[in-house]
C-alpha cells in the first residue's frame, strides 16, 4: 500500500516556490500575506504560526492584523478594503470561522479575487466553477489534489466520491475533480448507507469531521483512500473520518492522519501568495 504522505511533497514544493521568491526579489517584491485572526482562539493562533513558518521558508513575509471579539463586520470589511488597495499586500487570509455577530460571508466578499487566496468569495466560488484556471482554490481543497498528483493517481475517467460537502473541501473540491475529468460523486455525514456508495469508487476523499468512521468494507479493493478530517479522540489522539487499520487492508493508497493533507495545506497558501506576488509584474 502506497503512504500518501503530505510531508516530502510539502518539502518539494517548498524548494520551488523559494526559486520563485527569488526571482521576485530581483524585482525588489517580497510576497506578503496579511493574515487576519480575530480573538484568540487556539488553533487560529496554530494555524497562523504554521502559516508564517511556511511562508518564511518560501522567503515570503506574513504581516498579521488581531482584531478583538468585538469587532464589527463593517470594521473588518475597512481593514480588508484597505489591504486591498496596499500594494506592498499580495493575498489575505481571514481566519475562520468568525464570531457569530459577524456577517462572515459578507467579509469574505469584502476581499478580492486577486488576493483571495483562499478562495473565500463568492466572486472566488463563481470563478471557481467556471475557470479554475484563473480562480484561487481553497488550500485544502487544491492541496488534495496536489498530494494525489505527486503520487501518480490517474484522475481522468476515475469514479471520484467525496465525502462532505463544506465550502471550504468538498464543494470546491468537487469542482477541481470535474477539471481533471474525474467522474465525482458527493455525500455527507446525512448520506444513507454510505458505505455501499463508496464500494464503486476509485477514490474516496473524506472531510465530514463526523460520524462513524469507514472500514474496509467501505472501499473497493486497489482504490486509492485521502482522509482530509483529524478530529481530537477521547485519549488526547487524533483521528480522520477513515479506520486506517481496517481501510489499508483493501486500499491501495491511504493518506495518514495526521501527516496526510494538512502539511500541504500551509505551502498550496504559500504558492498562492506567491503566484499573486507574480501577477503584479503583468
């Protein structure tokens, strides 16, 4: 069974995207990403720091905005319409999910398209369906499709089934899949009997975060497995919404949780500041 780790894949593109700041630099541009965290939640705060770390490695700089709780959505939409127009800014990461007084929506709407790398917009979604070509991804989304392509999975023609159907993974991943002409089913935490949905799969990509956790009966023998969820268990452990035990018994490829997805996450952000960074010299 093939390891779908996310860690050497990270650490080459990593290598290449530092050959791009570089080539920047002589333009005197240093990619920047202004990251904007309300409150003090703790894994904002971890995401941020892994999110600065990345970018640095890059030779790209993060330039950080904490706002109080209390902030009003018609503050955070200022803010982000002043980073707009600050050229020395090349993408905006709005950390989520907001406080409920917020109209979050809204506030990603406020950002745009070209430094949205996040994909956070509806103006970003619409491209998304569209062009995907030309619209930024959501990181997680896009880094799944990343980790599969260093691995050599096959996309066109493939039954692609995706479990979940968030904004964030499983709409806009949905939408990658149909560009890489994979044949793509979507389910979700209600679906009935699921587990005999994705016995016809050649793909099974999980982001429910809920919900029992698929066996081997679940998935045909030789297709390829990618675990998006870690959810903290009872014992202080992580786990994904796959039982790898039982699944590596009948997969022919498994991304492990942790270590799968996530450490792509932070360098896809990285390639979108980066790529950003690049559309400025057009």
């Amino acid at each position: 069974m093939i390891e779908l780790a996310g860690t050497p894949v990270a650490k080459e593109l990593v290598k290449a995207l530092q050959l791009r700041a570089q080539a920047l630099a002589e333009y005197g541009i240093t990619p920047r990403l202004a990251l904007v965290r309300v409150g003090e939640r703790p894994d904002d705060v971890w995401y941020e720091n892994a999110a600065t770390k990345r970018l640095s490695a890059t030779g790209a700089e993060t330039s950080t905005f904490v706002l109080s709780e209390d902030v009003t959505s018609e503050e955070m939409v200022e803010l982000l319409g002043q980073l707009n127009q600050n050229p020395t800014i090349h993408g905006i990461l709005v950390l989520r999910p907001l406080p409920a007084h917020i109209e979050e929506q809204a506030v990603m709407n406020a950002v745009s398209a070209q430094k949205d790398v996040d994909g956070a917009s509806l103006t970003s979604k619409g491209m998304l369906e569209v062009a995907p070509e030309l619209a930024f991804s959501p990181c997680t989304a896009e880094a799944v499709i990343k980790l599969l392509d260093h691995y050599g999975f096959e996309f066109r023609g493939a039954n692609a089934f995706v479990c979940g159907r968030s904004q964030v993974v499983g709409k806009p991943l949905a939408n990658l899949l149909l560009a890489r002409d994979a044949t793509v089913t979507i389910a979700h935490s209600k679906t009935l009997h699921l587990e005999h949905l994705t016995q016809a799969a050649d793909l099974v990509i999980t982001a429910m975060g809920r919900g029992p956790r698929l066996q081997k009966t679940a998935f045909k023998r030789g297709a390829w497995a990618v675990d998006v969820s870690c959810r903290e268990t009872q014992d202080g452990g992580v786990e994904g919404d796959i039982d790898a035990a039982s699944a590596a018994k009948r997969v022919a490829a498994l991304s492990p949780v942790p270590g799968g997805v996530g450490p792509l996450t932070t360098a896809i952000l990285a390639e979108h500041v980066i790529r950003s960074a690049e559309s400025s010299l057009q």
